[in-house]
C-alpha cells in the first residue's frame, strides 16, 4: 500500500502473502487490475494481518523511478490468499523490480503489538 502526504513524502505498508484461504480484498484488487477499474477496495481490511505488529525503517521504492526516504512499514505476520490468487498475480507480475539492497546503517525499528 503507498501513500503520498500532500508534501510529497512517501509510506509503504507491506503486507507479505502465505499461500491459503482466497482473500476477498486481494480480490478486488486483482479484478481492478485486470479490468482498469479505479473503484473503492471495500474489503481492503482483509489485506492486513490481525496482529499489527510492523518492522520500520527508511528506504525506497522497489519500482521506478526507485524515489528514495521511503517510509517502509513492513507487517510482520502475513494474510493468506488463494494458490490461484498467487497466479494470477504472477501473471500480472512475473518479475521482481529491484534487488534486495544492502542495509548501510540504516536503522530497522521492530514494534510490537
């Protein structure tokens, strides 16, 4: 999930994905894509684990044009979505669009709920 302020600064909330149940959120979000609808998520909850706790640090994007002073907010438990939802999404994006990179002192922040 990215998010702009009206200053221009930039937060990502990333919420990793474990092969089970079909996520109706996810869903939505994949049927926009494939139909370039721009419509409300209203089931956007069950994208976000139930345990909030987060990992924070400064970073930047992971797609072009790869802005840096990100602020990362990585959820530390994953939502299940569906095997098919992992293919479809896979269809939609086959690659990665930026290597892992190293930490250089940067800072990672652990919060716990």
């Amino acid at each position: 999930f990215v998010h702009t302020a009206q200053d221009g600064r930039i937060a990502v909330v990333g919420v990793f994905f474990t092969e089970g149940a079909e996520n109706l959120g996810f869903q939505e979000v994949l049927d926009d894509v494939n139909n370039a609808s721009t419509d409300p998520i209203t089931d956007l909850y069950d994208m976000i684990p139930e345990n909030t706790s987060y990992y924070h640090y400064l970073g930047s994007l992971t797609t072009p044009p790869l802005i840096e002073n990100v602020e990362w907010y990585v959820m530390k438990n994953p939502v299940e979505v569906s095997a098919a939802q992992i293919a479809s999404f896979r269809e939609l994006y086959s690659h990665n669009n930026r290597a892992i990179q190293p930490l250089n002192d940067r800072v990672i922040v652990e919060h716990s709920e």
